[in-house]
C-alpha cells in the first residue's frame, strides 16, 4: 500500500471523489482516495438527484450554477457517463404565507439570472399533469432546474481522478487522522499508516466520528432521508418537471418511466454513527414506509398519483445536516492541514462538483476561488453550541428546506 501522499482524501461520495477529482485534474500529484466500503457505495448512490437552482442566497446561487454547468459537461470533463436532464421544475405554494417566499424567490432568482417565473396553477397542470390545481396558491416555474442519475457521480468522479493519477483506495477504513502540535502527518488505516500533510474529511454520514477520533467537534447530525419510486406510469415523461410541495416539503421527478418521490419529515431519524457499530453500511439503514405514505396523504389534492402509483424501490441514505442549513467546507482552526467536505444538508450530491473544485483550490492555492466563509468550519466555535440545540436547528433546517414559513 502507498505510503506517502500529498493529500489524503478520507471517503469516496460524491464531495469526497470530486474533491479528489478537481485536485488532480489540474495537477496535483500524489492524492489518495480512501473508503472503508466500495467507491461511491454509500449514501451519494441512493439520492435523488434533484439540483435546486433557487437558493435562500446569493452565494449558493452562484455555487449550483457552476455545478449544473459541471454536471451537464461531466462526461467532456471526466471521460465518464452520467444521465442528466434539464426538465425544469415546479415550487408550488399551498399556504398565503409561502406565496410570499415564492414571490422573493422570483425576485432573487431573477436579479442572479435564473430563468424563474410565477405561472398560475392551471399552466402548471397543463407543464406536469400529475399536479393537480386544487388547493395550489401559487406556483413557481425554474427552467434551471435538472436531475441525474445520483449512481454515476461519485463513482464517476473517482474514475476520472484515477485517470488522471490519483490512486483509489477501497475497502480500506481510516481509522484515526495522526496529528502532531496542531499539524496533520498522515493516516492510520486498516492497511498501515499514510504519511502527508493534508487531510480532507470526506466521511459523510461518518465525518464527526472521523474528526472527534481526534477531539475535533463538528456541529453536524447524521439524519435519514428516503424515498420511493414507482413502477412505470403512462405519462410519466422523461422531461416532467420536478414538484416540490413547500409545506409538505414533498418532492417528486421523473424516474424511469415513472417517478421518484420523497419527503422532509417534521421528525427526521437521527443516528449516532458508534452506536451503529463498525460493519453498519447505508444499505442495512432501517426504512420506513409509513413516512412517505404519511405526506403522500397530506397532498393528495395536488399529487393523487402518489397514493395510487405501486412502489418498484424503497430507498434511503444518511446526510448529514448542519445548524444554519448550510455546507461546511475548508480547513478547521483546530489542526493545520486538516479540511471538511460535509454537512451536506440533503443537498450535497448535486453541489458536489462545485464545493469539490474550491475546496481543491483552496488546498492548492491556500485562499477559494470565491468567498466560501458562510461555509467555513471557522464559523462555529469550540462548545458554542450544545447537542440539544444542534438537533433541533438541524431539525428546523431539515423541515423547511423549501423555504416555508
Ligand atoms: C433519499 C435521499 C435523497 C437525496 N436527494 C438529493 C438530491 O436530490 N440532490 C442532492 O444534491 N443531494 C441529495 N441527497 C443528499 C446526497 O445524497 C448527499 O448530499 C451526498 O451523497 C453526500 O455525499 P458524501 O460524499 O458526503 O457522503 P457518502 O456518499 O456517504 O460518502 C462518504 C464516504 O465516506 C466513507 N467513509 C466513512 N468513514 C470512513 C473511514 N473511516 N474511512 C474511509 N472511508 C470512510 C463511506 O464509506 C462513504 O463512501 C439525498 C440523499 C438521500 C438519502
């Protein structure tokens, strides 16, 4: 096994691979990819793959149009597939007072140069026959919008990382990060030891357990997130825009000759990683049908499909979600060399070339190419928040995803 690296990159997800893939890409040697399982096994295969242009801010605007430019060209850039398409999608408002978010939404998501505009609720039945006009106040059109297929990115990216010299280590688990006076030397592994001087903490659902190995705290929930997918529906074209209930926080995509579907609940599952034992993969995650089938009721009016449509897969994964709802990305105060790539906030996998590409520039070039510091680890500090408030923040960040109020 390799013994020297100059960057070791700890899980190969999709924020962890393309990390590895933007740092070798212009050139950087001696990068490693590690993951304890398969790469891109874990949660980044079981997303849905929904890229959400319109964005509480200015900056994540600004970040996902960079990375639905880099999904659309990831096979030109990578050399590897990936099934894409731009449908466009449909943010419905049910209640008067989320009208009011759809209408800054347009405003901010026009003002970034986003094609976005308000459509009444009949021309949105008549763009995606499976939404219903009953009970809808408002409607939001996103031309932007696109879904993948969330199989390809992680193991794409890794793929074309490797091509471009970086070496792929699977099946192999980190199991402490070696920090000496506040520097990082290298990584303990199942394997041996890899000595180097960068570290990025890629772990997904396991990134706390990978940084408090060392005491490094990291305000993030490991939380649930599934969703189903139905057997071939007539009418369930390819090109559907994408709907996203906002008080039910339900979503729904074209999949596969029928649909996809899946929900934010108001009381998400969340999992103390240790706890779950050393051989726990995303796969044996415990999933639970009455969830979906509970908000498949609560909009029956707009999507009597869901209720009707026989489920062909039930799947789910563990992002991890943050206080304040936003990534953490960049290096922690608390030991030199050491980076984050998580707190992916359900919303990771289709970011992931962006936050991959600044987070490698950062590395490189010591400053990101654009101002990430609402990202920054740096913005919490040490013991500034308790588990109790985490949970609950993360909670509220989870349920209002859409932006309701
Ligand atoms: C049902 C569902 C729907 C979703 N929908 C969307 C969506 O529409 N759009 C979107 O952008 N995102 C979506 N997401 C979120 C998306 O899946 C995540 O944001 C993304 O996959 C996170 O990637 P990751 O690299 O952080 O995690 P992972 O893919 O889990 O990768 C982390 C890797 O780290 C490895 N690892 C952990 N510990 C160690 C160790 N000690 N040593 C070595 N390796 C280790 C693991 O084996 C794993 O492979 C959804 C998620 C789910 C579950």
């Amino acid at each position: 096994m390799i013994r020297e690296a100059g960057v070791i990159v700890i899980g190969a997800g999709g924020l962890g691979a393309a990390t590895a893939f933007y740092l070798v890409k212009p050139g950087a040697r001696n990068v490693v990819l590690i993951d304890k399982y398969d790469i891109g096994s874990q949660t980044s295969p079981r997303a849905a793959g929904m890229v959400s242009c319109v964005r509480k801010s200015e900056l994540m605007i600004e970040l996902i149009k960079l990375a639905a430019g880099r999904i659309e060209r990831f096979t030109e850039e990578t050399g590897q597939p990936l099934d894409w398409v731009r449908s466009g999608s449909l943010k419905v408002a049910r209640r008067a007072q989320d009208v009011a978010v759809v209408e800054d939404d347009v405003l901010r998501g026009r003002r970034l140069g986003l094609d976005v505009e308000r459509i009444s609720p009949e021309e949105a039945h008549r763009l995606n026959p499976f939404l219903e006009p009953d009970g809808v106040a408002a409607v939001m059109r996103v031309g932007d919008d696109m879904y993948f297929n969330p199989a390809q990115v992680a193991v794409g990216f890794a793929r074309g990382a490797e091509a471009c010299g970086a070496t792929l280590l699977p099946h192999t688990a980190v199991t402490r990060v070696l920090i000496e006076r506040g520097e990082v030397t290298g990584v303990e592994t199942n394997g041996g030891t890899i000595h180097g001087p960068i570290v990025v903490d890629a772990a997904g659902a396991w990134t706390r357990q990978v940084a408090e190995a060392n005491g490094l705290r990291i305000p993030l929930v490991s939380t649930a997130q599934q969703l189903f997918v139905t057997d071939p529906l007539p009418g369930a074209r390819a090109d559907l825009p994408m709907v996203r209930v906002m008080d039910a926080a339900v979503y729904v995509r074209p999949c596969d000759g029928g649909l996809l579907w899946g929900v934010y609940e108001e009381d998400p599952r969340f999992f103390e990683m240790d706890s779950l034992g050393e051989r726990f993969q995303i796969k044996d995650m415990p999933l639970d049908a009455a969830v979906l089938w509970r908000y498949a009721a609560d909009v029956r009016r707009q999507l009597p499909v869901l209720l009707k449509a026989t489920v062909r897969e039930h799947r789910g994964g563990i992002p991890t979600m943050t206080a304040d709802g936003q990534h953490i990305v960049g290096p922690t105060p608390a030991a030199r060399g050491f980076f984050f790539a998580s707190g992916c906030n359900v919303s990771g996998l289709s970011i992931s070339p962006a936050l991959g590409d600044a987070l490698a520039a950062w590395i490189l070039e010591g400053t990101p190419p654009i101002d990430l510091a609402p990202l920054a680890a740096a913005r919490f500090a040490p013991g500034s928040w308790s588990e109790d408030e985490l949970r609950q923040q993360a909670r509220w960040q989870y349920r209002h995803f859409y932006g309701s109020v």
